[in-house]
C-alpha cells in the first residue's frame, strides 16, 4: 500500500491476510465474502465464534508499543506460521 499525499515514500506491505482484508475492504465486497474467502482458502480453523486474544504487537497503538518485543514477537510468529506452512505442504493430500 501506498501513501496517496507522499507516493514516493516507502511502500507498505502486508501480511498475506492484512492484504486481502485491505483489498476487499474497496466498497465492492461484503463481509459474506471476505469470510467465505478466508474460510475457503485458510480453512475454518482459521475462523472461530470464540473470541481471541490479539497478539501483542496488534493489541496496542504504535506509540504505545515496546518496539524490540514487538519486533521479536511478529519474528516468532512468522517463523511458527512458516513451520506449520511447510509441514503442511509436505503433507499426502487425501
């Protein structure tokens, strides 16, 4: 993603599900589809009526962020999600 008022500045980018959730969020797309897309292409464990506890980095403003934890932390998770990632491709499809 881009700054429209400083396009020249440094380009955003993403995890894989903040994107899409940023893409579909343009006015022409409901909620319906966002969750059936999610739930199609994360499987529904990736959806859930129970509510959650926001990881560290995503719970609080910026400013308000310890920074070098919120850093290690996002690296953690990135790393346990690319674990789980490359088992599960590894895996027999039925």
């Amino acid at each position: 993603m881009i700054d429209l008022h400083n396009p020249d500045a440094e380009i955003y980018t993403y995890e894989p599900w903040l994107g899409l959730v940023v893409s579909l969020a343009d006015g022409q797309h409901s909620v319906d589809e966002l969750m059936s897309y999610a739930s199609q292409h994360y499987g529904q464990n990736a959806l859930s009526d129970e509510p959650n506890e926001l990881p560290y980095y995503l719970m609080h403003p910026v400013e308000r962020l310890d920074i070098p934890r919120a850093q290690r932390l996002l690296t953690e998770d990135r790393n346990t999600q690319n674990q789980i990632d490359t088992e599960q491709s590894h895996q027999p499809k039925p």
